[in-house]
C-alpha cells in the first residue's frame, strides 16, 4: 500500500485514513520513526497498558513483572528471547 502525505507547517504530516484504519491508529496514539538511507519508517508504538491481556496466567507465577514485560515487548518486536528461568 502506497500513500502520498504532504508535509505541512512546522513539520506536522498528516496520515491518510486508510492508513491509521489500517494500523488502528487514533488521536493520541505513538509512533516510532525510523531513518534509514533515504527512508521514513513509521510504527505504531506499543505502550505497557496495550499489553493488556495478552499474558496468559499459568506461565507467570514464577517470574518476575519485569521479566514478563522484556518477553511481551520481543514478541511484539519478533524477536527472540535468551533461555533463562
């Protein structure tokens, strides 16, 4: 899917609507720009309470809040996480 977005005052683009449908992205919400070469990526950014529910409760009674939230945040970004208990 290719869009055009004009830049506008101060910087400020505007993203079409069939875009932010696409992503589920409203008012208020963040993305992460990313600069490489000659390219703009934008993402939507993941916030901790987006998380929500996505944590199934028999696999975390032994770890910590901190050691669910690294695996969650790599399985969003599709990476792998290191062994560990």
């Amino acid at each position: 899917m290719d869009e055009v977005a004009k830049i506008m005052a101060r910087g400020l683009v505007a993203l079409p609507s069939d875009v932010r449908k696409r992503l589920g992205l409203k008012e208020g919400d963040l993305v992460r720009i990313e600069v490489k070469d000659d390219q703009l990526i934008i993402k939507k950014e993941q916030r901790v309470y987006d998380l929500k529910g996505s944590i199934l409760s028999g696999q975390t009674q032994q770890k910590s809040f901190a050691q669910i939230l690294a695996e969650e945040f790599q399985k969003q970004k599709g990476g792998k996480k290191d062994g560990g208990a």
